[in-house]
C-alpha cells in the first residue's frame, strides 16, 4: 500500500495466491496489510517466492513446484490436503499447513444438518410444502426417528469428535473407526469401516483422503449397512465409490444419503435428483463467514511465524 | 367393549384406526355427509372421542353428546378441546406427553439448521443441474449462536440440551421463571427476542398466548434474526410475518405449523430463507405408533375402570 511513496520501503514478504481461475480466496484484502501477493506461476516473483497460499482444492503437483524454487511453505486453505502432493514437498524439504481445528465445528455442524435433514425428510418436505401439494395430498410420508440411532464415525478426528459431541445429545450412540485407536476416547472402536457398518444404522465419513482411504466406503460396506442404513459424507467424495453408492440408492438398498462432495465436483450424478432419500449439497461445509475468518487468522498467523522463522501453527501431521 | 361407541373426529395412522376398530366400534365422523346430524344421530350412545391436534371438541360438540365420558387426543397440543368445559361436565382428557418430545426438539433443530445453512435451498441448487465449480455461498454458522425459547416445558428443555451440545447460549421465557435451571430468564417476549439469535417457539397454544410473536417481536429479532416455529401456528402473526420476511426485517424463518394449515401463505415459496415444513414434527413411525398406543391404552384404561396413562383433565 505505500509503493507509490518512495521513502517508505515495503516491508511486505512476498506470497502467491495459487488458485484455479474459478476459485477466488475469500477476505482476501485482510492479506496485503500483512504481505505483497501475486497469483500468477508465469510472473517474474515466481522465482523468488517462498510461501503460497492453496486456494480451496487448487492442485499442487511437482510441475507447480517446479515452477517455484524458491518455495518453503505451502499453506492449505481446508482441513484437507488431498489435492496437494504431499511426498513431492517433503522430497523438496517444503513445509505444509493446513487449517488444523479452524473449521471443525462448522463442518461437524454441516454432518448434523444434512444428518437430521435426510432422516426427517426436511429439504424433501420443504419441496412437497412448495409445490402446493399439502393441501391436494395430505400427509407427507413419515420419517425416521433420530434417538437411538447407532452413529458410526469414519475418522474420528477433530471433526468426527465434534460431530459426536452433538449427536450424543440427541440421544445417539456413537462408535468409530480410525487408523488407530485412541486410548482416550470412550467410544467403541472398530478396527475396519466394514465391521462398523455392520453395527451402525449411519456412517458419517469424516476422514482425509489419502491413498489407504480412497474409496474406504464400497460395495461391502454399503452392504453391511443395509436397508435401513444411511451415509453421511463431509470428507472427500473419492472416499465413498459413487457409482456404487448410486446403485445402491437408486435400487432401495440403502436407506438414504446426505452429500457434501462428489468424486468429480461440480458433477453430480444425475439419477440421484429423482430421489428424496438423498440431501445434496454443493461443498459448502465451511461456507460460512466465521470460517472464512478463522481460515484467514490461521493462514495469516503461519505466514507470519514461517517469515520470523517461528514455528508453523498447523504444521500437517500424519496422524 | 365392542358395544361401546368411539367418535373418530378425523383420519389417523391407519394402525391406530385399526386398534380402535378391534377394541371399540368406531363412529367414522368424516365420512357423514352432515357432521352435526351424524352427532345428533349417535348422541346417545358416543361415550368416547379420539381426535388429534388439529380437531378436538370445542362446547358445542361436547353439548351434543350427553354421554360423553372421555376425549383422548392423538397430540400433546389439546388448544383445540375446550378444556374448561371437559372440567365442568366431568369429562376425562388424556393426551400424547413424553413420546414426542425427542421427536418434536429433533425437529426444531433441523429447521435451524436448515435455515441457517440453507439446506433445502442448496440442495435445489445441486438438483437444478447448475452446480458450477468455485461457486460458494455464503451460510451461517449455528455452533455458538444464541438461542431464545418461548416456553420451557418438555420440548424447549430437549430442545435447550440440544443447542447446548452445540455451545449455543440459552435463554428463555416463559409465563414463571423456572428456578432448576442455568438458563437465562426474560420476563418477556420482546426481551428475549431482543437478545436472542434464534427464537424458538416451543410453548402451548393458549388465550394468552395467541400471536405471542407479532410484529414487534420480530422487529427485535431482527433481519439477521431466524424465527422457528415447533408449536401452533396461531402462536404467529402470520400476516405480519409474511411482511417481515418479503420487507427483510427478519432474518429467517423455519415453520412447521401455520395459522390455517394447510394453507401456506404463497409468497413464502420464493423466499430462499425460509423452510416450510407439513406439520411434521412427531412423523416418525416409531412415534406415531407410540402416541397411537397412548390413545388407545387411555380408553381401555378409562373402560376398565383402571388410572389413565396419560390424563390432563
């Protein structure tokens, strides 16, 4: 902001905004008061540039690092990290943040929603009630009860621990499957999703995407699920096999599903819109104003601790 | 008891109308062609009625039937039977407490977050085939927000533990303060709406508290304010909240009941910040069948000189 005076030095470190040309980063203008951006790979401060902020799913792959060697740092603006390469940057000796617990209720929250949504029919009703067929067809066909429900976490992380945070008090009962089981978690534990299927009437997949988890929901667990069964998803889409699950609903053989992401978003797979067992929702977990602004006050804080060469805030950790 | 003769005010779960038939014979009052003529024919043998919340018997139906002993509800909300009279004449009331209170409280909390996270809006969004990539909108988060309820009874207290688990602040009105709870307590409608972000109304429908939200209500409740309505629909000043929603005054509403169901006041259809649901808040099987099990077992208990299970009056 002071370039064009030319007895004040800018101060600023220099940062690249990577983003796919449809993503913009939200508040951005919270970030040149601390740093100088740029957002082109073809622009001469890619040379020298040593941190880039990751706008949503933007891919860092080795090709984009090779366009920047100078890179130390790359700060993730989600939870997830699937769509960064992250072998390539620990070859490079390149540090990765992600948002850490920023966003965690508000997606847990999301999980609850599209939860309660699916069982009681809410989005499908609000369509029945709109149409102007309450009044030509009475009553609307009822839903499930929610108390009692046995909830199965897939990943009981800091998003699965708060989804079960609230499901308790709606009288659920919660047990999880994860890499490894946590001593200090009072829930069951299942050592495969399969196993947790079976003694579970919803799974709410809240894992990152990494190679072991891709496609952790299939057929087989679908199966163990049954009938009566229903699948929430908040994590990634490529942990769910979508066209399996398709069939699934589309032929009755599980009880519903509440969407947050698909395998290959914005497509949607197009038999699921007949459906009213079935909550779709277009990525938008943490679309909210307050995680925008705690996803900026933890990208800001790691930039500023990388440039005074303090430690990162959320430094990923495979758990 | 198959001599004895049930008024059936209107159509209910069919396992319910099935349960009566075995036990009682069931006088089918929507299926007269003249309602009053039907009562006038039967008055003299009809010592029951089952009826629901959205039709009780009010003086006069009570007037006509001379050997009128009991009136078991399909509901927990009884605003719909005269009470009073019921008393006077001796005349038992059982109604539906305590199995639908989870259901209901679920319920009201779906709506929240429906509305405040634009569920139904987005999921026609996805469904209209015109999802394009980095498109987001903006929603509102719930973890946090505090929550105001009108009516600290069965249902706002499972709807309070709800919210809680949620770290919502809670506060309340209701017609005495309650000294058992950590809630915060406003004397009045108004103030509570002042101070709240979610106004929730979960009390019964009474003289007093009839249009209970009006305009000024939910002037302080305010254009980011979000109204949820669980109880009757009369509880609102429909008009009024029309208005305040086209005019923007209101945030946001979630409604399960309306003043004339079920009519729904149309300009609410375009409204991407409202959810409208078809009185929908015990629709569950398990819960139907367990308020179905209430009625009966009240009539059987009254027949067979036993307690009631679940008596008002």
């Amino acid at each position: 902001m002071a370039t064009e005076d030319n007895e004040v030095e800018d101060h600023r470190p220099l940062v690249l905004i990577h983003h796919l040309p449809s993503f913009k980063l939200p508040l951005q203008d919270r970030l040149i008061t601390h740093f100088r951006l740029f957002d082109s790979l073809a622009s001469p401060d890619a040379s020298s540039v040593r941190a880039l902020i990751c706008v949503g799913t933007t891919p860092v792959t080795a090709d984009t690092l090779d366009h920047l060697p100078s890179l130390r740092l790359v700060v993730g603006s989600s939870a997830g990290l699937d769509h960064v390469d992250l072998a390539e940057c620990r070859r490079r000796g390149i540090a990765v943040t992600n948002t850490g617990d920023a966003n965690s209720e508000n997606v847990a929250d999301y999980a609850v929603a599209l939860l309660l949504d699916v069982l009681r029919r809410v989005s499908a009703a609000d369509r029945f009630v709109r149409s102007g067929l309450w009044p030509q067809m009475g009553e609307y066909p009822l839903g499930c009860k929610i108390g009692g429900k046995r909830i199965g976490i897939v990943g009981l992380g800091s998003i699965g621990s708060e989804v079960a945070k609230r499901l308790v008090a709606f009288g659920c009962t919660v047990a999880y499957n994860s890499r490894n089981k946590k001593p200090s978690v009072l829930y069951p534990y299942y050592a495969n999703v399969h196993d947790l299927a079976v003694n579970s009437d919803v799974l709410i997949v809240c894992c990152a995407l990494t190679n072991e988890t891709h496609h952790i929901i299939n057929k087989d667990v679908l199966t163990a699920l049954g009938r009566e069964g229903f699948i929430i998803n908040v994590g990634r889409g490529a942990l769910v096999d979508e066209k399996e699950l398709v069939q699934f609903l589309v032929q009755g053989e599980i009880g519903g599903a509440g969407l947050d992401v698909f395998e290959n978003e914005p497509n949607v797979p197009k038999e699921l819109f007949a459906l009213d067992n079935v909550v779709l929702s277009p990525h938008l977990a943490i679309s909210t104003p307050e995680s925008f602004e705690a996803l900026n006050e933890v990208i800001i804080a790691n930039l500023k601790a990388f440039f005074s060469s303090k430690p990162l805030l959320s430094p990923f950790q495979q758990e | 008891m198959e001599s004895i003769d049930v008024l059936m005010l209107c159509p209910m779960i069919s396992y319910l109308e099935q349960e009566l038939d075995r036990r009682f014979n069931v006088l089918k009052l929507w299926t007269a062609p003249e309602k009053s003529q039907f009562i006038k024919d039967h008055s003299a043998t009809i010592r029951a009625i089952a009826g629901d919340g959205g039709h009780g018997a009010d003086a006069e139906m009570i007037e006509a039937l001379p050997r009128l002993e009991i009136v078991s509800s399909f509901s927990v909300g009884v605003d719909k039977i005269d009470l009073e009279k019921c008393r006077e004449k001796g005349i038992r009331v059982t109604y539906t407490p305590d199995v639908l209170t989870d259901e209901v409280a679920d319920l009201a909390i779906g709506l929240i977050m429906a509305v405040l996270r634009r569920l139904c809006e987005s999921d026609r969004y996805v469904r209209s085939g015109k999802w394009k990539k980095g498109d987001f909108k903006l929603t509102t988060k719930f973890t946090g927000k505090t929550v105001g309820i009108i009516g600290l009874g069965r249902i706002g207290m499972a709807i309070a533990k709800r919210a809680e688990a949620f770290n919502c602040p809670i506060c309340y009105y209701s017609r005495t303060e309650k000294p058992d709870t950590k809630y915060k307590y406003y004397p009045s409608v108004l103030e509570l709406a002042s101070n709240c972000e979610i106004l929730v109304v979960a009390c019964s429908l009474t003289a007093e508290t009839r249009h209970i939200v009006n305009r000024e209500v939910m002037n302080a409740l305010g254009p980011k304010g979000v109204l949820i309505n669980i109880g009757r629909g009369p509880h609102i000043d429909e008009p009024e909240l029309v208005s305040a929603l086209v005019e923007g005054r209101l945030g946001g509403a979630g409604l399960d009941v309306y003043e004339h169901e079920p009519e729904v006041p149309e300009e609410l259809f375009g409204l991407e910040n409202v959810v409208l649901l078809p009185h929908v808040g015990t629709a569950t099987v398990e819960t139907r069948k367990a308020m179905a099990d209430l009625v009966v077992g009240n009539l059987e208990a009254h027949f067979s000189n036993k307690p009631l299970l679940t008596p008002l009056v």
